[in-house]
C-alpha cells in the first residue's frame, strides 16, 4: 500500500511546487503593459512573458472554461494580446496573427500567416475587428472566420488605402483610428456622439474627427 501511494504523493510534491514557484515568479516580475476584456486579465512582464487570470470561457486556455484563480503563465511567444468576452486576438514576436477561443459559435486556434510565405499577414496593432499592418496601412476583418482555411484576402479588407496609420481602437459600437499625420478618423455609431460630430447619426465610412487637432493615443470605450 505504502509503494502504490508513493507516485501520487510524488505528484502531488511535484505540483504544489510548481504552484510556488508559478506564484514567485510572477509576484517577483515587473508588468509593463496589461490588457483585459472585462472578466479577464493579461499581463505581459519585463521578461516578455505572458501572465492571465480571470473568467476562462477558452480565451485564456483552449483546453478548458475553467475560471483561472491566480495568474497562469502562458509562454513567452506574444508581445501583444488583446482579450474580448468569448475569444482572444493575439500578436507574436514575429507580428504574426493568432487567434483563439470561441468566435460566433464557432471555436478558433488558427495562426496567421499560411507557410506560404505569399500569404504572410505582419500585424503591428489589432483591436476587435480591425487592425493595422507593419507597413502602416488600416484593414477590417471578419472574425467569424478566422477559423476557416482561407487567405487573409478573404476575410480582411483595406480601409483608406492611401493614408497610413499608427493607432486604432474599437468598441462594440464604433472604430477609431490616428493615421501618420496625427489626425483621428472614426466610425460606426454614433448615437452617443462618440464620434465627436454634432450630429448622432451611424457612420459606415470614416469621417474625421476634430480636423484642427492633432493626436497621439485614443481609446473607444
């Protein structure tokens, strides 16, 4: 009896340490940016390493909805994670595109580029539906199909091809985004005057946003 419950008790060492040493570090390590949908969070450390916690719901491990109580390291691959209730949007340290989670009742772990190195998608800022690219320049996506075997062609499309831009952000409701000059272009709706116009009407183009400003960050709440 005392021999079969050895392995158990091994195992049992074996992850109440890792348990402390998991906490030690991330208590011991110095946050530089965080990020959260609401009901979770995550938290990148000087090392570059990834820390979550919060409500699971797949966005933080694919492999369960298990609420995650204290911080859980995720690895060191990303530099940028952008977390929304049902799934996550992810850059990696080759500004490469991931994604994962549950998107529109369907379940998403698909990298972006394809090995075809034709279809190679470069990502320098992603928001919820939208994101822009290395080479500056503003683009949509659908989300409900990042998981199905298509080229970025097929599910993204090009917005103010002849302007580039350095930050955008995105609600629920509306988009905005600061192109290389500083200006700030939004759209969507507009029903709270979001959008900074005098008139609360939708906006499925982008109109400018205060045009004698100039800016350097904007959030969409």
């Amino acid at each position: 009896m005392h021999f079969k419950t050895r392995p158990f008790f091994y195992l049992f060492i074996f992850v109440l340490i890792n348990t402390i040493t998991t906490a030690q570090d991330f208590r011991s390590s110095k946050i530089l940016d965080f990020s959260t949908s609401g009901k979770n969070v995550f938290a990148t450390d000087q090392n570059g390493n990834i820390w979550a916690w919060g409500a699971n719901n797949n966005t933080i491990n694919t492999d369960s909805e298990t609420i995650i109580k204290k911080p859980f390291f995720l690895g060191n691959s990303f530099k940028k994670i952008q977390p929304f209730e049902s799934y996550t949007l992810a850059i990696d340290n080759n500004n490469h595109f991931w994604s994962w989670g549950k998107t529109e009742s369907k379940y998403s772990s698909v990298v972006y580029p394809k090995t075809k190195q034709s279809n190679r998608l470069e990502i320098l800022q992603i928001n919820s539906g939208v994101f822009i690219d290395i080479k500056g320049k503003l683009f949509t996506f659908d989300k409900t199909k990042l998981n199905n075997d298509l080229n970025y062609e097929e599910w993204t499309s090009a917005i103010m091809e002849e302007k580039t831009f350095t930050h955008v952000t995105s609600s629920d409701r509306h988009t905005i985004a600061i192109d290389s000059k500083g200006r700030a272009w939004g759209w969507g709706t507009n029903s709270d005057y979001q959008l900074g116009d005098s008139v609360n009407s939708r906006y499925d183009t982008p109109i400018n946003i205060l045009p004698d400003k100039k800016f350097i960050t904007i959030s969409a709440g």
